[in-house]
C-alpha cells in the first residue's frame, strides 16, 4: 500500500476512535442559558436565526425584542415596537424576514431582514390577538388567536398579508406547529388542555381534524416539532416540556428550573439546542436532543466537516 494513503487512513482510525472515546454527551437536562432581566411575565416566542441567534419578545418591557447572539451576549434588539405593539410569537420566513403576531393591534408584523424597523403584514379587525406562528410551505404563515376572556378561539392562515379563519370557535387557541413533511398541522388549547392534529395542503387548507393529545391538568403553550416529526410541547405552571411522537405517544417529559414555559425553539450548530422561553425566573434555559428541529438543513459534506472540526462549511436555516 502507498505509505501516504497508509498514514491517511492510520490518521482516520485514530480520530475516529478519538471521537468514541469522547464522554457522551448528556442530553434533556436543562441548564441556565442566559440571564433577561426581572421583567418577565411576558417573556416569549423565541426564534433563531439562521445565523444562530435567539431572538424573543417582551424582556425589557411589554413591546420591546431581545436577542441572545452567539456568544450567549444578551441585548435589546427593539426597545419598542410601532403604535404601542406587543408581540407574542416570532418566526423567521424564508429570506430571514421576521415575522411577529402582534396581539394587541390584529396584526402580523414583520421586519425585513437586517432591519430594525416593524411594519403591519396582515392585519384583521375582527380577530382577537394572534398569539403563536408557525410557518411552512414558501412563507405560509398559521396563527393561534385566543380570546382569554371567553375561553375561546381561532386558527388563522396568513398568505401574502392576507388573513383567513381556517377555523372559529375552538377552545383557547395557543401553540401552533406544522409537522416536518408539511402535511400536518398541530394546535393546542390552552385552558381546555387539548391538542389537535389536521391534514394540511400546500396550499394551506385544512382536513380531518383529530385529537392528538388530551391532558388532565396544567395548561399548555408553545410546541414546536424535531426533523423526525416529534413533537415538543412547553407545560405552563408545571415546568416541564413533553416531547410526543408524531404517532401521539408520550416519550419523555424534561424538567426545567422555572415553573413557567411559555414556548421553546430549536438552534445550536447542529440544530439540536432547545431554548425554553419562562415567564418566572429571568432566565432563558436550554437542554440538548438528539435530533435537530424540523426547519433544520445541512448538508452531508458540512455534516462531516462539523464532525471532524466541530465547524460546518454550509449555511444552516433554523427554527
């Protein structure tokens, strides 16, 4: 054999038994993130970027935007949104616009990439207060819109800044989520403690609604699915995250430090980072998983170059 390639493959073998070597890393333990402040009751919807950093809403005051960059840095993006708003739920779209449910004025706000700047998307009178998003499907937008008041509400679509009922009159209309193959669409009720699952178009037209989860206590807010369709799902006044197989079976549930989850997003270089947004401590926590969030891509040789130099050479979209 050439001595070259003997001493190459000699020089794999050792890396590889290196990186089995290596202690295996603990994964569904939650640890402090970062340090928000005090103001927290309205700490939520958190979003990464595809550049790796946390973006949520409400840690400075009601109306302002946070973000965690990289290095665990915290600051004030936004001290304030337009005309008084409060935004809940964050997504990013497809060029890295950012897009807000603002449950104060009927809207859905959105901020160009690289700005700062929040102007109305979609906006509709007769609905009560968007509170989650998800997204799928070329910048298809869904919105839960509760109204606390009554125990009630919808689910919104939002296409090209028009807003359409998809459905009325449900129960308090929270967390929202669109399976990994986009051909699922999940919803929860809050104060009615359930989860619904319905088929769903390209086109975003909804079918065949089914209960996929129903619990006897504590209320539920923000979910968001893994790339292998399983779904996280954030236990408000009990402090924990359920993670559910995309069949409706429970498969764990993780413990944090705060008692109040309000919603979570993945991030991290490989996607496999949880933040958990908490509406009691002032802190963001984060617990690792084993699979990545379903809006995660990489590809195989940026894959392997994060393998062997913990870097990747592609750009990677996040949650």
């Amino acid at each position: 054999m050439n001595y070259n390639l003997s001493k190459f493959l000699s020089l794999i073998a050792i890396v590889l038994v290196n990186l089995s070597c290596e202690t295996k890393e603990v994964l569904y333990q939650a640890t402090d993130f970062a340090y928000v402040g005090e103001f927290t009751r309205g700490l939520e919807g958190p979003a990464v970027d595809k550049y790796g950093n946390l973006y949520f809403v409400n840690p400075h005051k009601n109306g302002s935007i946070g973000k965690v960059d990289t290095n665990g840095n915290f600051t004030v993006f936004i001290d304030q949104l337009p005309n008084n708003s409060v935004a809940n739920g964050i997504r990013f779209g497809k060029n890295q616009e950012m897009f807000l449910a603002d449950y104060t004025g009927h809207n859905v706000l959105i901020i160009e990439k690289d700005e700062k700047i929040a102007s109305v998307y979609a906006n509709d009178s007769t609905i009560n207060q968007p509170n989650d998003l998800a997204i799928c499907c070329d910048n298809l937008l869904f919105a839960s819109d509760p109204s606390w008041k009554t125990s009630s509400g919808n689910l919104l679509k939002i296409k090209d800044g028009e807003i359409t009922y998809l459905e009325r009159n449900m129960g308090t209309t929270n967390g929202i989520e669109v399976s990994p193959d986009e051909t699922k669409l999940y919803v929860n009720e809050s104060v009615q403690k359930n989860i619904w699952v319905y088929d769903l178009d390209y086109d975003g037209n909804i079918s065949n609604k089914k209960l996929f989860y129903s619990f006897e206590d504590y209320g539920l807010d923000g979910m968001r699915c893994d790339n292998q369709g399983n779904l996280y799902v954030t236990r408000h006044g009990k402090g924990t995250i359920l993670k559910l197989s995309s069949e409706g079976k429970l498969l764990r549930e993780i413990k944090l430090k705060g008692k109040k989850p309000s919603n979570l997003a993945f991030g991290g270089n490989d996607g496999k980072t949880i933040y958990v947004t908490l509406q009691d401590r002032g802190y963001i926590e984060s617990f690792r998983v084993d699979n990545a969030g379903r809006t995660f891509n990489q590809s195989l040789l940026g894959s392997l170059n994060y393998i062997v130099t913990s870097a990747t050479s592609a750009s990677p979209t996040y949650e």
